[in-house]
C-alpha cells in the first residue's frame, strides 16, 4: 500500500484526465487504469457551455479521489492563487504543484516551485511538486514541508520515457522513505515499469493514454504494466553484470573431460 | 458597469461579485473567483464590491495533466 499524506492508495497508476477523444473514453479508461487517483484542472467557465460543470459531474460518478493542479502556471502568485481556487472547487487540500518556467520543455521553475511549496504548505496544503530530478532541489522541497515528490520522466507529453536514469536511479537512493511518483513524459508500458521496477512509487500518465489509437486498451496496460514493476521490484530484481554465467548448471556436461 | 470577465469585457449592474455572477449566467455553478488577481471564496462574494474595470476570473473544473 502508498500512503500519500495519510491516505492510503492501492493503485500505483495515476491517470490524468485530459486530451481524451470524449468523456464516455475518459471514464472507460480510468475504469481500465483501476485508478484511484486522477488529476484535473481548473480553466475559465462559460456561463453559456458550463463545459465544467459536465466535466466535474463525471468525474464525480466515477469515484475516484482528485489531484487538481496548477497546470499554465508560470509564477508564483498565480499558482498559490490557483491552488487556493482548486482547493475550494475540488474540497480537497492536494494540490500538484506546476510552476512553468520553460514554453518548449515545459521544464518546472523550480526556483519558483520552492517558493509557492513554502507557502502553500504553511497554509496546510499537501503539495505535490511536480520537480525535476535534481537532488537539491528534492532537498528543498521536503525542507519547505512537501512529504511527496513527483520527478519528471521526460517533458510533459513527449513520451521519451526515463530520460535521466542515472539521475533518477540517485534520487530514488537518496531518498528511500519518501514516496516519489514519476510525473510526465511517460509513452509506453514499459516505461512506467521500469520505473516501478527502479523502486518509484507510483507513475502518472496522461497523453500515452489518452492519445494511444484505444486508450482503454492502453489504460489497462499501463496497469498491468504498473503491477508487474511493482511485483518485480518486491522480487528482488538481480544486480546487472558485465560478463556471462551460464543459468544451466554445467556439472555433467556432456563431452567433457 | 463594465467589468473583465475571463478576459471578456461585459457589463452588470450589480456591484457585489455574488450579484454579478447571477446576472451574467453563472448562478448554481461550481466555479471559483478571484478579483484583479486575488482569490475571493464564495462566502466572501456577497460582501465583495466591483469597481468598474475590474479583472474577474471564473474558473471551473476542467480537464488536467
């Protein structure tokens, strides 16, 4: 089981809940994910469309707990304000915090991503800052209050998988009773396996998913492949060499001697 | 009065943000507000005045990554 601020979680599959083909897709995937947590935003609302009231019903009848995010945000102020919003529309005190400081990589500010934890914390937020892989910023971030971390993959949407695994093998090692989620740029199964199998926690996915030919297909994937990591890495995967041992047994080789 | 609403210059005449939201369609919605770039919770909408030229934003759930 993941505890995420005192909230037990079976899942270790995330899905976020945009760019699907429809809602009725939307919903059917995260049925297929066997999710338990689905991220969602806040945009502005026509008084005309209400396209967020159908959203948030929906979301609603699926049952499942939600982590709003300051996606868009690319200062400060704009993503505390943000987080206060999310707070009072969703009834929840998560937020994922995104603090934008890159348009081609949408690589975090993490400059200002300290700074918004800082004070989001202090006001009894349980922030989950959508980080790099950088150890010292992880070291920032926990200092500032924040008890999950969520490195990145690869940029958002981009597929690329676990693009720094030297990076994110040393920040799984440096901090082994924090629970880290790796966040974005996830493509394919494989990708959020091997994270599970490295020993993350949990993976959210959004775009793999939601643009895959079925996204339900690619849902249920994902948490097979989730699953497997997981039961991989309680295994005790072995340790990679250089140079080959034979798996059979060579006592009694034939023609030998 | 003329107010910016989601970027969108309208005109209301009510003067408090509750008021506002009413005449502009928004009322039984699930939205959040800020005024001019502050948070302003739903219990405090009713005691919120408008000036003319205001920055509203009404923000609703929406999809998310």
């Amino acid at each position: 089981m993941l505890k995420l601020y005192e909230q037990t979680i079976r899942s270790r599959l995330m899905l976020g809940t945009a760019r699907y083909p429809s809602p009725a897709v939307l919903a059917d995937a995260v049925r297929a994910a066997r999710a338990e947590v689905v991220t969602v935003s806040l945009r502005r609302e026509s008084a005309g469309e209400r396209a967020g009231q159908a959203f948030w019903s929906l979301v609603r009848e699926l049952g499942v707990r939600v982590l709003p995010n300051t996606a868009g945000c690319h200062a400060v102020k704009e993503a505390v304000t943000t987080a206060h919003m999310a707070r009072e529309v969703f009834g929840t005190t998560w937020i994922k915090l995104e603090v934008i400081g890159e348009d081609d990589t949408l690589q975090p500010d993490v400059f200002g991503l300290v700074d918004a934890a800082r004070i989001l914390c202090a006001e009894g937020f349980e922030v989950f800052p959508y980080t790099t892989e950088d150890l010292v910023v992880a070291e920032r971030l926990l200092a500032a209050g924040c008890r999950v971390l969520m490195p990145w993959g690869a940029p958002i949407g981009s597929g690329r998988g676990l693009n720094n695994l030297f990076g994110l093998t040393a920040l799984r090692a440096h901090f082994a009773d924090v629970p880290l989620i790796i966040d974005a740029g996830l493509g394919v199964p494989s990708h959020a396996a091997r994270a599970l199998e490295l020993g993350f926690d949990a993976v959210l996915v959004n775009t793999a998913v939601a643009q895959a030919r079925d996204p339900v297909q690619m849902a249920a994937a994902f948490a097979q492949a989730v699953e497997a990591g997981l039961a991989a890495r309680q295994a005790g995967p072995i340790e990679p060499r250089d140079l080959a041992t034979p798996s059979t047994p060579l006592i009694g080789t034939a023609f030998r001697g | 009065m003329k107010i910016l609403v989601n970027g969108a210059w309208r005109e209301t005449q009510r003067c408090e943000l509750a008021g506002a939201l009413e005449e502009l369609g928004y009322g039984g919605s699930v939205v959040s507000t800020a005024v001019n770039g502050e948070f302003i919770a739903a219990a405090l909408r009713a005691r919120t005045t408008l000036a003319d030229g205001d920055r509203v934003e009404v923000l609703a759930p929406m999809q998310g990554g």
